[in-house]
C-alpha cells in the first residue's frame, strides 16, 4: 500500500534522478571536499546546546547594559553613518593610499640631528577645507587609480563625498 501511494512521486522524482545520475560523476570530487565541512558542522552543531547553556545567562545579565548603551548608539549613529562615504572613498584608492603610506615610510626612515628628513607642512584651504568652492586649480580628490593613470583637473571632476543616506 506504501508503495502504491508512493508511485506518483516516484514518477515525478525519475527526471530528478536520472539528472543526478548524469551528473554524479562530476559531484563526486566536490562531494569528497566536502566531507570536512560536514565533519566541521557536525562538531558546531553537537556544540551548541554548550554554547546556549554559556551564552544565555551572560546574554540576560547584559539585557540592562544594552537598555544604557541605546542613547549612546543614537548618538553614535551618525558618525557611523558618515564613516560609509569616506570608507567608499578610500577603498576605491586603496592602492593610492598604501603607496603613500609605503613612501612616505621609506623616506622617513632616513634622518639627521633634527629628526626624519621627511617635513611635513600641513594646512587646510578654507574653501575645500569648509565646503565652499576651493581657491587651487588642481584636484585635490582623485580618481581612483590616479598614481598608474595621473590626469590633470578637469573642471566638474572634483568628487564630493555626500552624507549617507541609505
């Protein structure tokens, strides 16, 4: 009887099948790497009941904790928030920025009596440094890969970094 109810889906299960059996072959290396993943899930997964049995209690003691640091992440926020046009910026320089740093290093690491022979002579430009329109002709924020492919200003070129808003 169990059989009988069963030959509907045996019926629909035969593409199935007969597709794996095609593929079987080909599945059978990734299948084996797989083996140590499932080994792996096997001793997280025989760790968990542990795991909540630590974590619960620590997890309660820390309810009024959380309650406190609300205010604090409201206001935290955002700064957070501001961080994603910058940190969009940088990544999109990356390299730039690693060659600077790597530069900057090496001829810091000579030096004499007063010190590194590397001065530095920092300033901000009130109109770049405020938002308005800035009083040098180059483009201080270049494009992204620009120590490869340098490209002189071109008026409309400058990127602004807007705030977050997701």
């Amino acid at each position: 009887r169990a059989l009988r109810t069963a030959q509907p889906l045996v019926g629909e299960a035969r593409p199935l099948v007969a597709d794996l059996r095609r593929l079987g072959p080909s599945l059978a290396p990734a299948l084996d790497d797989l083996r140590p993943v499932a080994r792996s899930a096997r001793a997280v997964v025989a760790g968990l009941p542990a795991l909540r049995a630590a974590a619960t209690p620590t997890l309660r003691a820390a309810r009024p904790a959380l309650a406190a640091a609300g205010p604090l992440l409201d206001r935290l926020e955002p700064a957070l928030a501001n961080l994603v046009p910058i940190v969009g910026y940088l990544s999109q320089r990356r390299r730039t920025v690693s060659a600077w740093f790597a530069n900057t290093a090496g001829i810091g690491a000579r030096g004499d009596a007063k010190g590194s022979y590397v001065r530095f002579n920092i300033f901000v430009e009130p109109g770049t440094g405020f938002g308005g329109p800035g009083a040098f002709s180059s483009n201080a924020y270049t494009e992204p890969g620009d120590a490869a492919d340098n490209q002189p200003y071109r008026a409309g070129a400058y990127p602004r970094l807007q705030p977050f808003r997701p």
